[in-house]
C-alpha cells in the first residue's frame, strides 16, 4: 500500500521523448533522510507479533483444532512468549507474509526509486490482530507528474506481492490437509478466493474448500491475496486508483465515487465493507490532478488488464466472518 503525500507546487507536464514515453523524472524534491531506526524497529515488532501468531496457528494446525478460538488462542499466547523457543514454530507463517508485505512495498519503493520520486523505506504495522499485523506502507512525499510514471509505481507493488505469494500458495497448499468441516470450527470462518479455489482443485481435486485445513505458510499466503484485492480497489489512492487514474484521467473522480458505493451494498452481507467505504470516500477519494495528455503504452495498457485479472482472482466479498455459533 503507498499513500501519497504532496508538498506545496503546482505540477508540471513531465518531458517525454516524442514518441509518448515520459522520460525519468528530473528531482525536484530533497529526499529525505530515511529514519531506519524506525523501519526496522517496526519490522522486527511486526515479527514478533506475527512469530506469536503463527507459532500458536501451528500448533493448532498440527492437533486438528480450528484455526482461531478466542478464549482458547489468548491464554496459549500469553505462554509462548514464557519460552522463546516456541516462537520459532511461527516463523514459517512470519516470515512468508512479511516476505510477501515487503515484495508489494519494495515495489512501489524501488520503482519511486528509479524514477527519482521521493518515497520513504517500508513501514510495517505491528498490531494485536489475528494475524499479528496490519500490513505495511511507504509514503510517497513529492509530487508523481506522469500518468506512465503513477502507473509505474501504482501497479509495481501488486505485481511484486502476487509474484512472491503464488509459490508460497502453492507450497502452503502441498502442506496442507484435509479435515472435515473444520471452517466452520472456531470462532471465525475465512473466505476463499478465487485463486485459492482454483490451486485447491488441482492439489485437492474433488474435496470441498470448507475440509481443507491450511497450512500457516498458505495462510501466509491467504493474508497476502487478502492484502492484494483490497489494493487493487480501483478507488482514490489505493494502488487499483492509481492504475485507473492512468487509464482515465480527472474521469478517476466520479469512477472512484460509483466503486465506493459499489461496496455499500457488501455490507449488507460483511459489515466492515460499509465502514471501510466510509473510510475511503472521507479520506480517500482526493487524487491528485497530473496533467499529462500522454496515453499509456500498448503494454502498460496490457498490465493494466492482468492487474483487474489479479483482482479478480483475489478479491473476497467476505474475507473474515463470524462462525455460526
């Protein structure tokens, strides 16, 4: 996930080479000195939580008992941090999403790189959720003035995340193991995406999604395609509304406001899709204007088309839900 922060100036139409292609970006703006003290104290937080996490979701896996139960996963986690060596079963689920969470971030960041655009290293966002984190981010501090160039750095991060998170998919899925009606043990029940539908058809051909107990490097996995669609979102500063942006200019308004309410109607069904529609269409939708008339290549135009083909294949309608009691 990136956020764009802007300092004060007017933009200006990036040169380009005559054929349409924006050449690289004359710097404008002083970077920043990084603050890698913070990055990897938030890094090595993230690991930690996320460690803790995993480590108590092997141990589930590995006695057949439900991926998340409430007043039985707390207590077990407060005794893992009593012996730090039982941190080091999590490590597998830890270090397959942090890997894939740093993939997305470093591609928005090396391509800001490239191009001479200010951007800070990756924040990671240690929390006390089921995963052990809510994700990462970089901060994008100067101004983007080509659409090729928003483009870029827009489609970089789900590119380099999918890349990453479909091997660690596929080998979660190997290690994983059937287990009648155990989605509906616990007291939440993960949604299946259409990726993760399709790869349990030919790893597990015949058996219901529903019988199919992940393994923490799948769920790893899972987290990442989860992170992914909603990136994807074709609405303000997500990555999804830099890509359209690309493709459709100041139109990038009024698209942004008809996909916000499109979720609306999701909420009827998943809650938090209303409030997260809240959420966009107060701080989110503002995008800033870049006035280039270049169109996008022929193929940035065809990256465009497979990243709605990522989309599709990870976007959920209810990612987490709460089991039928």
């Amino acid at each position: 996930m990136s956020s764009q922060g802007l300092s004060p100036g007017a933009n200006y139409p990036i040169p380009t080479n005559g054929r349409g292609q924006g050449l690289r970006l004359q710097r404008f703006w002083r970077p920043r000195r990084p603050r890698y003290w913070l990055h990897v104290g938030l890094a090595l937080l993230t690991l930690l939580t996320s460690t803790a996490v995993g480590a108590r979701m092997l141990d589930n896996f590995r006695h057949d008992r439900a991926a998340f139960e409430l007043l039985r996963d707390l207590p077990a986690l407060a005794g893992i941090w009593t012996d730090p060596l039982l941190l080091l079963a999590g490590l597998p689920f830890s270090l397959t999403l942090m890997a894939i969470l740093l993939a997305h971030e470093f591609g928005h960041y090396l391509t800001c790189r490239y191009y001479r655009v200010d951007a800070s290293l990756p924040y990671f966002m240690p929390a006390p959720t089921v995963f052990g984190t809510l994700g990462a981010f970089i901060r994008i501090r100067s101004p983007i003035y080509s659409k090729q160039v928003l483009f870029d750095v827009g489609i970089a991060g789900p590119l380099g995340g999918f890349v990453l998170l479909l091997p660690a998919l596929a080998i979660g899925l190997a290690w994983s193991k059937i287990v009648p009606g155990i989605a509906y043990q616990g007291d939440l029940m993960f949604g299946v995406p259409p990726l993760l539908w399709l790869l349990e058809r030919v790893i597990f051909p015949g058996i219901s999604s529903a019988d199919i107990y992940l393994h923490p490097v799948a769920r790893a996995a899972w987290v990442g395609i989860f992170a992914t669609g909603v990136n994807l979102l074709p609405i303000g500063q997500l990555d999804g509304g830099h890509i359209l942006y690309s493709f459709v200019g100041e139109r990038h308004k009024l698209l942004s406001k008809i996909f916000v309410f499109a979720l609306v109607p999701l909420g009827i069904w998943y809650w938090p899709w209303f409030v997260w529609a809240v959420v966009l269409f107060v701080f989110g939708m503002r995008h800033p204007s870049i006035f280039d008339a270049t169109r996008l290549s022929p193929g940035r135009r065809r990256l465009g088309y497979i990243a709605l083909a990522i989309f599709v294949l990870c976007f959920m309608a209810a990612p987490i839900t709460n089991a039928a009691p």
